[in-house]
C-alpha cells in the first residue's frame, strides 16, 4: 500500500507572522551630511590632477623647443667670410678621367611606343672645371631575376657636356626590350676629352 503524505502550504497569516518574528537591526544605516560632498571633492581633485598634468606637459614641451633650438643652432655650419678671388689661373687636371667625371644625376628607361625597343631618358653632370666630354660611351645592362646579367648593349651619345655643365641628354632609343628581365643598369665607360 502506498502511503501519501499531504503538504499544506502555508497560508499567508502564517507567513507574515513568521516575517514579524524576525530580529530587526538596531543599526542605522542613514549618513548625515551633503550627498553631494563626496562628488565634489573627488572632482576638485581630477581639476586639480588635470591642472597638474597640463603645467607638467607645457613645460616638457618649452624644454623640448629649447633643446630643439640649441642643437639647430648648434649644428648650423658658422658663415664663413667671403674669401678673395684668386687671380692665378687653377691649375688642370693632371689628365681627364671621364668615368670618374661625369656623374649620371638620372638614368630612365622606359619603352618606345609599340613597347618593343628600350628608350632612355639620361642626365649627365660634368664634375671636371677644365676637360668638355664628347662621344660619351655607355653601356646598358639587363638583369634577370637571378641577379645575372642576360644582356648589355653598348653604345655612344654623340652630345658634349662643357666644365661645370649639367645637361639632359636628348631621349634615344637602344636596344631591344628584354622583358624577362627584372632591373637594368646604365654605366659610362669613357668619352672624348677636349681641355677649354
């Protein structure tokens, strides 16, 4: 036989009698004083934090700016006073060296416009201040991707460049295009040499 226990649920009287046997705390919890003391003394402190790492940042900067003035003025060369024109003549060159002589200040290479043949776009400065080069040989080299050279052709720019001159070489075309190739390189190798 099965036996069945019946659980009544408590009524609501039970209930709040129960709740009013309960101990109450004696202890207040109410504060007295502004409610709003506590906010405004921690914000006067952030101002105050804020006015602190405002002067601190003003015056790492004004250190900055003089440190960055002293070393400017320091590193800048001192002028020197005009120096009297000298009226010996210079003395020349032992001998002309063009490779040595002539500077390449811009070497382009771009295509001709069907893209087949390699076209050129040279500046040249001439660092001599006694020999005018003329005939000036050069050579074009293509570099594969494996750093090897897999064609060079070498010609002559029939053009002059006087002492002191630097002058952009009128655009010409060289060669044909290599287009497995993946960087170029255009190097002087002499030129004829006349003394002014």
């Amino acid at each position: 036989m099965i036996c069945a226990q019946t659980v009544r649920s408590p009524t609501l009287a039970a209930q709040s009698e129960w709740l009013l046997r309960l101990p109450v705390r004696a202890e207040s919890t109410l504060r007295e004083g502004n409610m709003f003391e506590e906010l405004q003394e921690e914000q006067r402190q952030e101002k105050a934090e804020a006015k602190k790492i405002t002067w601190i940042t003003i015056i790492i900067v004004c250190v900055l700016v003089v440190v960055g003035a002293v070393v400017y003025l320091t590193s800048k060369p001192q002028s020197k006073a005009p120096q009297p024109v000298q009226t010996v003549a210079a003395t020349p060159q032992t001998a002309p060296d063009p490779v040595k002589d002539l500077k390449i200040v811009r070497a382009i290479m771009g295509k001709d416009p069907p893209g087949v043949r390699v076209m050129w776009s040279v500046q040249l400065q001439n660092k001599s201040t006694v020999y005018t080069y003329s005939d000036i040989q050069y050579e074009a080299r293509f570099i594969g991707p494996d750093g090897k050279t897999r064609t060079a052709n070498r010609d002559v720019i029939k053009d002059s460049i006087g002492p002191g001159e630097e002058k952009k070489i009128p655009q010409f075309i060289d060669g044909i295009y290599d287009a497995n190739s993946s960087t170029y390189q255009f190097v002087l190798l002499g030129a004829k040499s006349t003394t002014q």
